[in-house]
C-alpha cells in the first residue's frame, strides 16, 4: 500500500482543484454517482426524446463511456481507490441532464465526448505495462487531470442560470482548451503505445507546462484586452477613486467603524447562508457618516477575501453617478473580474451595439443580469441613493429589489442600501432590515472619540483646563446628534480661532450653531467676511504649532469654484486691508489671516511675451507651463524658468488681420502618460496638434465655425476635444 502513495498523490492534487468549484451538494451528489446511474441518465433523455419525436445520437457517448470504465478498473487495481472515478461519472450526468434541454448544446457535448473517447486509449491491455513499469503510472494520473479539466471548465459554462445564452460565447473559448486537452490525451496514449522511458515521459509533462505557461499568458493578455474594449464602450464612473476618496476620511484610525461589523443586522448579511437577510438598509441624516461607513464596510470585506463586493457611490448632478443607467455601468465593469467567464459574451455584445457608449437601459440590463449570473454569493452596495433624482431613484429600486428574488431558490445577490429615509426610498424600504445610523449609540460613541482626541489639539494650543476641555467636547457631541461631520467641521473651525476671546465667543451656548448649515454659515462668515468687517486680528495666543493634517476631510460640501467666485466678485479690493494681501513689487494675493493656511503664495517666474497672454496650461506634474499669445506658444520650465520652445502656428496670419491670438493651448500624454502632444485653439477656427519631442506640426484640424476657446485632451491621449464660441464641440 505505502508503495502506491506517491500515486494517489497525483489523483489527490487533481481531484483537490476539481472540488474547489463545487458547491457541497454538488461534491456528495458527484461522489456517489455509478457507471449505472451514467446508464440511466441516457435511458431516461432517450425515453423523453422519443416521446418528443426529438431522437439524438447518444451513442456517440459510447467510446468515452467505454474507455473510461476500462480506466476505471486499471486505477482501482493499482490505487486500491474505486472513489476517484465516481468524480468523472458525476460530472457526466450532470452535464447530460443539463444538455437534453436544448439540442444545439446536447450535440455539441456529445461531440465532444465522442472526440474524448477516441483520444483515450483502452487500457486494459496495457496492465501489465502498468504493472511492471511504475513510472507508466504518472501518464494515469496525467489522463485523471486531464478529463477533470474538461469537466471543470464544462460545468462552469453549464451550470449558469443564463448557460443558453452564454452557450456560443463560452464554448467558443471552450474549444480552444478543448483542443489543447485532446492534444494532450493523444500525446498520454502515444506515450503508453510506445512504452516511453521516464525521461521522456519527463520530457513531455516539462514541454506541456511550458506550453501551457505560453498559451495562458496569451490567454490573459487577450481577456484584458476585451476588458478594456468593454470598460471602454461602457465608459463608467471611477467608482475606484470614489472609494479610494471616501476611505480616505477613516485611513488614520483604523479602528473606525469595526463596531459595525458587531451589529447583528450586518453579520446577517455578510453571512450568505441566511436566505433572509439578503437586503440591508443603512439609513441616516445628512452628515451622518454612512458613505465613510460604506467605504470602511467594503475595505474589511476585501480584508476578509470577501472580493466578490461590487459597490457604486451616487453623488447628486453627476451624470456618470446619478442614474440607474450609471449604476449599471460601474458595476458591469467590476464584475468582469469578479466574473470573467461572462466576458467573452460582453463583449460580443458591446461589439454589436451601434452606440459609441453604450446608454440604453435595456442593454444595460440584459448585460448586468448575466454579469451577476456567477453562482456564488454576491454582495452589492450603493451607497447615497437619495443623491438621485426621484424618478431615478424609482427606477433603480424597481430594477434592484426583484433581484434579491430568484425563481428557482434564493439568489445569490446580497444588497446593502445606503441613504437618507426619504421619499420613495423610505416607502420601499420600509419593511427591510436597517440600521439607524445616528440613532446607535455605538456611532455616538465613535464620535465622542474622535471629538476626544481632536480636542487634545485645541486644548494645548489655547491652554484649556480639563474641566473646559470636557465642556466644550460635550457641546460638541450635544450637538452633533449623531453627525460626525457636524462634529468634525466644528472642530476644524474651532481650531482655526488666532484667540481664546475668540473660541469662546464661538463656543457661547447663546451662539452655538444648531445643525449642520449653521455651521456653514459661521464657517462661510469667518472665511468671507463683509469688506466692512475686514479688521485685524488679535494677536495669537499661543504659538504651538499645529498639524493641519485631519483625520476626516469634508469631502460632503466643498465649496465650487462658482461659490468662492461669487464671494470674491464682493469684494472691493481698494478697501481690503494690507493684512489681508500678500504683496508683492507688481501683484498681490488676497487671503483671510485667520483661516489656518496650507499654502504660501509668492511670485516664483516672471515670463514675458510680445502680446498679451491669451491661454497659460501646466502639464499634469506641474514640471512645465505653455504660455499663449498671437500667433505662438512658449513653454517654461517651471523649476528654473527656463525658456524650452516656441511653436509657431503654420500659416501665420495674413492680410488686414495679421493677428491671430491661441485662446487655448494644452498637454496631451502619450499611453504611458509621458507629455507626447501640444494642441493649440486660435482665432482662425483652427485646432493644431505639435509632436511635443520633435516640435512638428502634425494635424491641423478644422471645423468650428468660430474662435476655438476651450481644448483637453483624454487620459489616453487618443482623443482631443475642443469648444468653440460657435456653440458646438
């Protein structure tokens, strides 16, 4: 028996990877399975075909059945196992039961395995071949994985929901494995025929490695390169940035949010055993925290291996992120990791489609429908629901919610909602689980945590005792009600007082702000005071250094470029006090002394042109500047000043108008994102592209009917768009 074990070993590996893509269901039903229950499953699809007038040719099975019952008994002599077979038998019947329903699908794997049975040599009259030469037994273990291989690949395409729809996609890049199975099987038989030694049985397990090494890297490179064609027609939101923007308000404490994890409701969702607590509603008021939450929730789920999550962050007026079409489109494209065995089928059908990006909602949904056809649990998030408009907001819940419902058994989607009790939203939902988030008073908890050790900051800076430090924490939290950013915003302006008069004028019971825009506004007055209020500032108090570095960033209500605008077009510049300018020989910057700053203003370059400037665009590092004017367009190096080029327009102007100003001008990357491209806008209603490297002119495009004011260039560099007062891009 000892002698028998480096064997089994080879068995043993190859019915271990087998397993791995078994539900428990599957493992027993497989294990138990006979060549007679093989038997009966063809009776029976044949006593149905008759009866339907709808007769196949099953025995083309017959060649494959044979072989491997004689393969079965020479295995048994030697492993002393009957086990191992039973995982080839089960694999049949499934496969065959699942086949009859559609004829396409029953002939082709029919054809198959009659392909199989003729690669297969009958082994019993090579016993004792196998009996006196022991290393004749790896080619044994090598069939074994072999037609363990073909099943494992052959289950996956057949034990989808959608497996007749996928059916030509998936077995089309079947074949090709397929192929390289048959080759192998015929090399194995080849091999015993022969007689081979060890060495040459050596010799060819090491040459079908490496082949298999060459054809999977081809494999991989072409699956990404149909990853990319299908991210590309879908053009999603960066919900990866959206993630990576939202976690980084809880990277600094690491512990934040762990408690959730501790919520009965929560460990009933993670849990894809517990059919009934496939939804989950994390609801909450503005400023609450929950998409700082969900980011926390979904980097401990990838912790935990748990990386079939897909999630979406809705954000209001965002068109890539405000609409059900939206949603379906970020998370489509997270699935072809999750489940790449549906992209073949995806991207056939985003070649079909006519559209440059794919936007119908039909589409969408057919795609997303087989795209969560994986067979294991799946855990979907979509976080800010309410940021949607009410229309959206029906559609979405209309599509989601039957999801949860499968018509054969549980599904395999588990979904969390994350958004205000609003609306339509809160009628829906109004019998699932949820969470109350600032209701709980763990979440209390969190905040009077971080209010602590925030407090720490403001306490040494403005000499506080304990006992002011505990009062001003419990106004704080008082007020909060289960807003963290209510909690951190006050803090932040608390801090940024020059004076202890002035923090405790802002701490005042009678002057406290109540509720998240009352902070705004006292946050929005210290930051844009009247002109009639321009005055100096006390002089600090303490000189403590502080460090600007916060553990939460607002990233809920920034302020837009329109609104720092409107506040700055108040302004009158004559009566801003000197305090408030940073001054230079012919310039000076405006900024409020008060407000802590992260950024000292002073004049690095002074660049001159003959005319007046039109267009000035740094590259993305910052490293260059492109300065326009009439007719040309000079690059500087930053650092040094130095002057690097002058690009010309080619023709220059002529006639009575010989001015022809570049109302814009701006870097284009190359794939790798080096600068590779100028472009300049002019007044001619032209747009040029230079060679950055070689400084030649290489397109000139036309087709504005008036000043070109606006270019950009795509990511990629592939693509350039241009905006003219013509009203037309």
């Amino acid at each position: 028996m000892a002698n028998n074990e480096p064997d089994k070993t080879i068995f043993e590996e190859s019915r271990s990877r087998f397993l791995i893509g078994l539900t428990n269901s599957e493992k027993n039903d497989f294990k138990f399975t006979t060549l007679q229950g093989v038997h009966d499953a063809i009776d029976k699809i044949q006593d149905e075909h008759g009866s339907q007038r709808k007769m196949r040719n099953m025995t083309r099975i017959r060649g494959f059945i044979e072989a491997m019952e004689q393969y079965g008994t020479v295995i048994e002599v030697f492993l002393n196992v009957s086990d191992f077979i039973a995982f080839i038998w089960g694999p049949v019947k499934f496969l065959l039961l699942v086949a009859k329903t559609w004829a396409e699908s029953l002939d082709t794997l029919l054809d198959a395995y009659e392909q199989l049975g003729e690669a297969i040599p009958l082994l019993c009259q090579y016993e004792s071949l196998f009996t006196n030469n022991k290393h004749m037994r790896r080619l044994l273990g090598c069939i074994y994985a072999d037609i363990l291989e073909f099943h494992r690949r052959a289950l996956v395409i057949f034990k989808r929901k959608a497996w007749k729809q996928l059916f030509h996609s998936t077995w089309k890049d079947f074949n090709a494995h397929f192929r390289r199975l048959l080759d192998s099987l015929r090399n194995n038989a080849a091999l015993i025929g022969q007689q081979a030694t060890l060495v040459e049985i050596k010799e060819n397990q090491r040459a079908r490695k490496e082949q298999e090494k060459h054809i999977l890297d081809t494999e991989r490179g072409e699956l990404q390169r149909q990853a990319l064609s299908v991210i590309s027609k879908l053009s999603p939101a960066d919900y990866e940035l959206d993630y990576d923007n939202a976690s980084v308000n809880w990277m600094k404490g690491q512990s934040f949010g762990l408690w959730l994890l501790e919520n009965t409701k929560v460990k009933a969702w993670l849990d894809p055993t517990d059919a009934n607590a496939n939804l989950l509603w994390l609801k909450g008021i503005p400023g609450a925290g929950k998409t700082i939450l969900t980011s926390r929730l979904i980097a401990v789920m990838r912790e935990m291996d748990r990386h079939d999550v897909v999630f979406f962050y809705c954000k209001d007026e965002d068109k890539l992120r405000n609409s059900l079409a939206a949603i379906l489109k970020g998370l489509i494209s997270q699935l072809l990791t999750i489940n790449p065995g549906v992209l073949s089928y995806l991207y056939d059908e985003c070649a079909k489609s006519r559209e440059v990006t794919i936007e119908s909602l039909t589409a969408l949904k057919l795609l997303i429908t087989i795209a969560v056809d994986c067979g294991e649990p799946l855990w979907l998030i979509v976080d800010g629901l309410d940021e949607c408009e009410q229309k959206e907001t029906r559609k979405i819940l209309t599509w989601m919610l039957p999801l949860l419902k499968s018509g054969d058994g549980p599904s395999n989607l588990r979904l969390l909602i994350v958004s205000r009790d609003e609306g339509d939203i809160g009628a829906r939902l109004s019998k699932a689980p949820g969470i109350t988030l600032h209701n709980l008073e763990a979440h209390s908890n969190e905040i009077r945590v971080y209010t602590s050790r925030k407090l720490m900051k403001i306490q040494k800076k403005f000499q506080l005792s304990k006992e002011e430090a505990k009062e001003l924490g419990d106004r704080i939290n008082s007020g909060a009600k289960g807003m963290f950013l209510f909690a951190r915003l006050m803090l932040k302006h608390l801090k940024c007082q020059t004076s202890l008069t002035e923090l405790r004028a802002e701490v005042n019971p009678s002057q406290f702000p109540d509720g998240l825009d009352q902070v705004y506004e006292r946050i929005e007055d210290t930051t844009f005071p009247a002109p009639n209020t321009l005055v100096s500032p006390e002089p600090t108090e303490s000189t403590a250094q502080d460090s600007t570095d916060d553990d939460f960033e607002d990233t809920s209500r920034p302020n837009t470029v329109k609104d720092i605008s409107n506040k700055l077009g108040e302004l009158d510049l004559s009566t801003v006090p000197t305090q408030f300018k940073t001054i230079g020989d012919d310039w000076f910057a405006i900024s409020n002394p008060t407000i802590e700053q992260s950024v000292a203003v002073e004049l690095l370059h002074t660049f001159s042109e003959d005319g007046a400037i039109c267009s000035a665009n740094f590259c993305h590092d910052a490293t260059m500047v492109a300065l326009s004017s009439n007719e040309v367009v000079n690059i500087f190096d930053v650092t040094s000043g130095t002057h690097l080029c002058c690009l010309s327009l080619e023709p220059p102007a002529t006639g009575e108008n010989t001015k022809n100003y570049i109302r814009s001008v701006a870097f284009g990357p190359d794939a790798t994102g080096l600068i590779a491209l100028i472009a300049a806008g002019s007044e001619d209603r032209l747009l040029r592209v230079w060679n950055f490297n070689s400084k030649m002119l290489i397109h000139t495009l036309a087709g504005h009917d008036n000043v070109i004011y606006s270019i950009g260039f795509a990511n990629s560099g592939l693509i350039i768009a241009s905006a003219s007062s013509d009203e037309t891009q």
